[in-house]
C-alpha cells in the first residue's frame, strides 16, 4: 500500500466536527513528500475545501438534523486526491448553480463557488440513501510520508 492513504470518517451531524475534519485533510496534505507546489497552500486549500463541503451537508443537505450524519471519504492514490462527502438529504441539481456575484458571496453558493476554484473535478450525484460531492485535485510528483501522517 505504499503510497496511498485512506480515511473515512462519519461523524455526527453537528458543525463542532469542521475544524477536526479540516485539520485531517490539512494533515494529509502536509505529508506529502514530493509534491510539485507549495504544500502549505495545498493543505489551507483542503482544509477550505473540507469544511465548506461538510458545512454545506450539515446544514442543507441534512437539513440540520442532529439525527443525521455526513460520511467523508479522503484518499491520496497515484498522484490523485479524492474528497467524497456524503449526506442524506434531498439533493439539488448542482448544474443549476450560477457563480455567485460579488455582492452575493456571503450569501448562497459561495462555498460550491470555492470549491470549484480550488479542485480539478467537482460532481455531485444522487445515492440510494443520500448524495456524494465528490471532488478530485491532481497532485503532480507526490509520494507520502507516512510518518507524518501518525504525528
């Protein structure tokens, strides 16, 4: 399993959990040992990446509800970071998201809006039980330093 790492994680449907999260993926970015660019700008981009999508499963996908719980599944493989976040609501048709304006930007949308700008491949899609953003940035020259990870 050299050089890969997988997370997956589920926690309850309460904001409290963000700043963990964030961190993990911040982490993650850290430890990696060849990467071409700067690793600290890659790992405040995941941890912004993180939250703003968690936040957003929280608190429109599951509506709130403290009786729900959002899944997230981080892995770094063959130089590609994968982010998927699961909820279970409804869902919405993420086609249908315009950027928001400058005006709009503490209003809806701006956290899909970031995300776009910061990873290579958003999608979002309907499950049996929920939805999945998935989000996938391309890391050229990586390797992990598993030892990093750990601390």
């Amino acid at each position: 399993m050299k050089d890969r790492i997988e997370i997956d994680i589920r926690v309850p449907n309460k904001t409290r959990y963000l700043r963990l999260i964030g961190r993990i993926g911040e982490n993650m970015a850290k430890a990696l040992e060849k990467y071409g660019g700067d690793r600290e700008e890659l790992a405040y981009h995941i941890n912004l990446v993180l939250t703003e999508s968690i936040a957003n499963a929280m608190l429109h996908g599951n509506q709130e509800d403290p009786e729900k719980e959002v899944h997230i599944s981080i892995s770094i493989h063959c130089g590609k970071l994968s982010i998927k976040v699961f909820d279970q609501g409804t869902g919405f048709d993420i086609s249908t998201l315009s950027p928001p304006c400058i005006e709009e930007l503490d209003e809806h949308g701006r956290g899909i809006f970031i995300i776009r700008s910061l990873m290579d491949e958003v999608s979002y899609r309907r499950l049996e039980n929920g939805n999945v953003l998935e989000m996938v940035k391309f890391l050229p020259e990586h390797s992990l330093n598993s030892e990093t990870i750990s601390e």
